[in-house]
C-alpha cells in the first residue's frame, strides 16, 4: 500500500502546531508522507508599489526560516517523511484548491478556531473555507484537542447516500479499531423517516461491521443535538459527509457542516461529495 499523501497547514501558531502534532500521533498506526505549508497572502497588493512588495519578501523570508526551525524540530522527533514549503497565495483556501488538483492528497489537516457570529453570517472563517473549496477530506483540529485514539467515532449523517459514506467510513474504523455512532436528527417523524431508517439499518447490517451503531434523534437544533450527542457517546471524532455550497447555502450559513466546525469541541472529519 502507497503512504498516505498528508497536506499540513501551518501559521506557527500554538493551534496549528498543535494539529501538527496531532497528525504525527495520529499516523502512527499508518504508513504517511507528510507535507507541511506556510501560506503568505498577497491578496490586494498591488504589484507597483514597492513597499508592500518589500513587505511580502520579508513575510516570504520569515516563513522560510520558521519552516526550517519547524521541520528540524519535527525531524528530531519522527521518522515519516516531512517537507516545508511558504508559498505565496491570495488565500489559503486558493492555495489548497489548486495544490489538490494538481498532486494527489489523501487528507489536508489544519487547527480549527471557532469564529465570531459576524464569520458565521457571512462566508465563514479559514478551516471552512477550505472545507467548502477542496474534494480532499480535511480534518479539523480545535483547540485543546490531543490524540489518544478513534474510539468513538460519531457520523452524522441526512441518510441520503449511507451505503457509500459507509464504504469510505469503515476502512478508516477498522484501522483504528473505532465503533461508529451513526446518527441523524429530524424535528419530526413521518413515513419517509420511517422508510429511510429501515433502510439505513438494512445497509448498517450488510456491511458486516460489528461496531456499529444507529439513532435517530428528533430535535429541531441540528448542531446543538449532534455537540450534545458526542458528549454522550464520549466521542473522539465527528465526522460528516458535506456538498458544494451554493451561493444562498454560503451567505445564510446553512451548512450544518459549516455550524459543526465553527462549534468544534472534538476534531471533525469531513468528506467532499462529487
């Protein structure tokens, strides 16, 4: 099996040094390459003033050098293999947009920070971003988070496409030994809720996959009965499989997806539909 492809995200912050770390430990139990980017922005600089040009090459040159100091640091304390690029883009979304089109990325890890309400109405903050730009699954890391182990891992999921995020979901559960915690919340209960219950438990049975669990909550707060059943299940992951925004799902922040990650007290795994 070829090594997982592992895009790292880093403003030599605590946070993402602590996503860092998180993905080391993480990888243990894999076989990974890793490789770590410093975005510098250059968003709305106009390229004639010279100053400002000035500027960027020295954020450039200072991000080189922490890079250096970073992946020294890191080399001292693992054996996967690890490269450092700063690299110039108007986002950080752009960036990771583009590099996973190009070079194949098996997963983007990034630190997650929760966002003020004024991000959550508007386009959202950086970790979203990214989630909505890119096909590549992206683990969101919060603060305070450290990697014990995928115990319990709760997937929160509408039911429309179970079979298939079973088939990406279970491989990673049975690397890491986790039960899954399957769970949907409606705020109400009708035949076609029934209907697609049955059939989700139907689909659980035939994977053959003996962690496994359903529940179907009814609430009207979606991201508030997912936080409250993570804590009941005592979860070490949340994972989600979410879909390209539209214009309207972006400005009224109607991606559950979007809610959970701004609301993160675990790591959240998310997944790109095609």
């Amino acid at each position: 099996m070829a090594p997982l492809k592992i895009v790292l995200l880093t403003d030599f912050s605590p946070l993402s040094r602590l996503a860092i770390q998180y993905a080391l430990k993480m990888a243990s139990k894999l076989e990974a390459e890793f490789s770590i980017f410093s975005i510098v922005r250059v968003d709305g600089l106009p390229k004639s003033n010279m100053r400002l040009k000035q500027l960027e090459k020295t954020l450039m040159d200072v991000a080189e050098e922490e890079g250096k100091s970073l992946l020294k640091e890191l080399k001292s304390k693992t054996n996967f293999p690890i490269q450092f690029k700063a690299v110039r883009a108007h986002t950080v979304s752009d960036f990771v947009k583009r590099y996973t089109e190009k070079n194949y990325t098996n997963l983007v890890v990034m630190g997650s920070q929760g966002a003020s309400q004024l991000k959550k109405a508007t386009f959202g903050g950086t970790t979203v971003s990214v989630i909505d730009s890119i096909y590549s699954p992206v683990l969101a890391i919060p603060k305070l988070a450290e990697f014990k182990d995928f115990k319990h891992v709760v997937y929160a999921t509408d039911l429309k496409n179970v079979q298939k995020e079973l088939d990406l979901l279970i491989p990673f559960a049975k690397i890491f030994g986790s039960h899954i915690h399957v769970v949907h919340v409606v705020s109400m209960v009708d035949k076609k809720v029934e209907a697609q219950k049955a059939a989700t438990e139907e689909v659980i049975r035939k994977t053959g996959y003996s962690s496994i669990d359903f529940k179907l909550v009814i609430d009207d707060n979606i991201p508030e009965s997912i936080d409250h059943f993570i804590r009941e299940k005592k979860a070490d992951l949340l994972t989600t499989f979410t879909h390209e925004l539209n214009l309207y799902e972006k400005l009224f922040g109607l991606s559950v997806t979007r809610k959970l990650a701004y609301q993160g007290t675990i790591p959240l795994l998310t997944f790109k539909r095609k």
